[in-house]
C-alpha cells in the first residue's frame, strides 16, 4: 500500500494488490462525503440507525459518520468489514485525521478498535469492525443504510454479484438504503434482481452517476 495526495489535499492508498486506489483522484475526502454522507446518511429521516460499510479501508467515512452524527444529534450504530486492515504505517502518515481538528482522536480510536468487538465510544457512535471477506461474513440484520466502497467491479467482480447484493438485502430493514459510487448497467441489473429498486444520482467530481439504492418497504 502506498499514500497518494488526491486534488483536494486529502490522502488515498494506492494498492499494489489490486492495482487501485482507494478513493477518487479528484478527492477521497470529497467523494466520501459526497456518496455516502450527503447522498446516504443525510439523506435517511431516522435519528438512530444501522449503517454496515463493505471494506473498512481507512476508515474515512466512519469517522465523517461519526463527526455528522455529532452535529446533528444522530444514534449511529456503525458495522464495517475489511479484509486487508491498513497497516499501522500508513494510518501513521495519512492525513484524514488533520483534516478534522477538534476530531482527531476520533481518527484513532477507530483504529484503535479491537476487531470483533463492539465498542460504545459516545451516546452518538458505536462500531463494529468485522475482519474477514464481506463474502462469508455474517452482516447484522436491521441495517438502515449500507455504504457499498468495495473496490471497482473490474478488480473485484465477486463482490458486485447479484448473490452479494441478495446477501445484503437480506440484512436490510424495509425502506434501508445502500450507496455506492459505482453505476455500471450490470452492478444495477445485479442489485434489481436483489430486490432493490434504483435511483441514479449525479456522482461526486469526476464521476457522472452514482446510485442510491433501496429495499422497499
Ligand atoms: C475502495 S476501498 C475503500 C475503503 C474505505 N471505505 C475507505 O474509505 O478507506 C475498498 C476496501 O475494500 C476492502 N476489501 C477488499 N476485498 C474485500 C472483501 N472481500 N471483503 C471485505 N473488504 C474487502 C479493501 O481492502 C479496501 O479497504
């Protein structure tokens, strides 16, 4: 894994594994807060809820769910799976937490979470981090929201499939909503045979469409 600066001055991972970085060039920072926090959690009408991400990664957008949950008075109760934890050097050297000030310390106590526990950190924000692959994992039922930021269908087709998305859906309350920055016509066949129904939305910076997908009730 190596950092990369992306064009709003917040840092990625590129990885070497998979040959594909994190977040969007134009700006993890910015792309996080525009498909998950604005088209996701802000976009939900509930003040507590449920929300499982699919890879952990960073852990970006817990720590901008957590900060959004704090403003405006939310119960968050946050799931998310990952398969290859960052390593300590580069959580060390990225620079999501200094974005932040005030919030740092939230930064490091999702990292520092032991993993298969769940840990009460405020009256706004609890996590549970699950290791393991999102495809033999046991996702919670009740979940009200899902941020779907695996990495793109070309690298990792598995975890796009029609099977996965009925896995998630599954998990899902009735009216639950799951977000991700990836619109390709078959990632949306795959979640329509799930059951979900689809919205496309307009995409963060260097992307056309996102989509907004929802269990109905
Ligand atoms: C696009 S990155 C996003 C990471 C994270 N949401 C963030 O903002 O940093 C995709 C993540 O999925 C993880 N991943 C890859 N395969 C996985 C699997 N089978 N199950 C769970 N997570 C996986 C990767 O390690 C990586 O952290």
């Amino acid at each position: 894994m190596k950092l990369l600066l992306t064009e709003d001055g917040s840092h990625t991972i590129y990885s070497e594994h998979f040959d594909e970085i994190y977040h969007s060039r134009r700006g993890a920072l910015t792309e996080s807060q525009h498909v998950f926090i604005q088209s996701g959690l802000a976009a939900l009408d509930t003040k507590e809820m449920s929300i499982f991400e699919v890879g952990f990664g960073t852990g970006l957008n817990a720590l901008l769910s957590w900060i959004y949950a704090g403003q405006q008075g939310l119960k968050v109760h946050y799931t998310g799976v990952e398969l290859y934890p960052v390593s300590k050097e580069i959580l060390n050297e990225i620079n999501l937490a200094s974005l932040f000030p005030g919030h740092e310390e939230k930064f490091h106590k999702l990292h520092q979470a032991r993993w298969g526990e769940t840990i009460v950190f405020d009256d706004h924000f609890s996590l549970h981090k699950l290791q393991g692959s999102l495809t033999d994992c046991t996702i919670p039922d009740g979940q009200d929201l899902v941020y779907f930021d695996a990495f793109s269908p070309d690298k990792q087709p598995e975890l796009w499939s029609a099977e996965i998305f009925h896995k998630i859906y599954d998990s899902m309350n009735p009216g639950a909503v799951l977000v991700t920055y990836c619109s390709k016509g078959y990632v949306r066949r795959n979640m329509q045979e799930a059951g979900f129904m689809i919205e496309k939305l307009p995409g963060p910076p260097g992307k056309r469409e996102m989509v907004r997908a929802r269990k109905p009730l």
